[in-house]
C-alpha cells in the first residue's frame, strides 16, 4: 500500500513535468516578461530625469553663485582702478594750479619789471 501511495505521488508530481509549453503559453510568458521590463525600464528613466535635473539645478546654481563672485570681483577691480585714477586726476589738477599761480607770479614779475624799465628810461 505504502508503495502503491508512492508511486502515486511520484506520477502526480512528475505528470507535469512531461508537459509541453505550447506556444500560446510563450506568448503570455514573453507577455508577462516584457510588461515587467517595460515597469521597469519607465521607473529607471523616471530616476534618471529627476537624477539629470537635480544635477542640472545644481550646476546653474552654480553658476549664479559664480556670477555674483565675479561681479563682486568687478566692483573691487573698479575701487582698485578709480582710486588710483581719482588720485592722479587730483596731482594733475594740483600741478595746473601750481602752474597758474607760477604763471601769476611770473606776469606780476615782467610787469614789474616793465614798470622799473619806464622809470629807468624817464629819470636818466
């Protein structure tokens, strides 16, 4: 009985085994496969967009903070030019002033001087 009961079961499992896919039963397996690969495939393109636009955020604010550290380079380049600038335009204007004061001088002298020469020419 015990070999009988067996010998049952061991057809029972082995029945299937024999069995041949037909190709309907492919048609759903590949069927069943290629939506699982497609699931698949969407949610990994999904993950990579966000992925690409997170790194593309990160690299235009990036480039925003670039910007104001290059401008704020500008404004320190402009303060380092105009000064020494502004300071050379104050020595040439000190320089005309000085000029024209030595040119004051200079005119109250030959006419002075000419003054001195017409009393020189009336007294002799």
């Amino acid at each position: 009985m015990k070999t009988i009961f067996v010998m049952t079961l061991l057809c029972a499992f082995a029945a299937p085994v024999l069995g041949v896919l037909t190709d309907a039963d492919l048609d759903k397996i590949r069927l069943i496969v290629n939506e699982g690969v497609k699931k698949e495939n969407a949610a990994s393109e999904t993950r990579m967009k966000e992925y690409i636009d997170l790194k593309i955020e990160n690299v235009n604010n990036q480039i925003k903070t670039n910007s104001s550290e290059i401008g704020a380079i500008r404004n320190q380049m402009n303060v380092f030019i105009g000064i020494p600038l502004l300071i050379i335009t104050l020595l040439f204007a000190w320089h005309a002033l000085r000029d024209r004061s030595n040119d004051k001088q200079i005119q109250a002298l030959i006419a002075e001087n000419e003054h001195l020469k017409r009393q020189q020419t009336i007294t002799p």
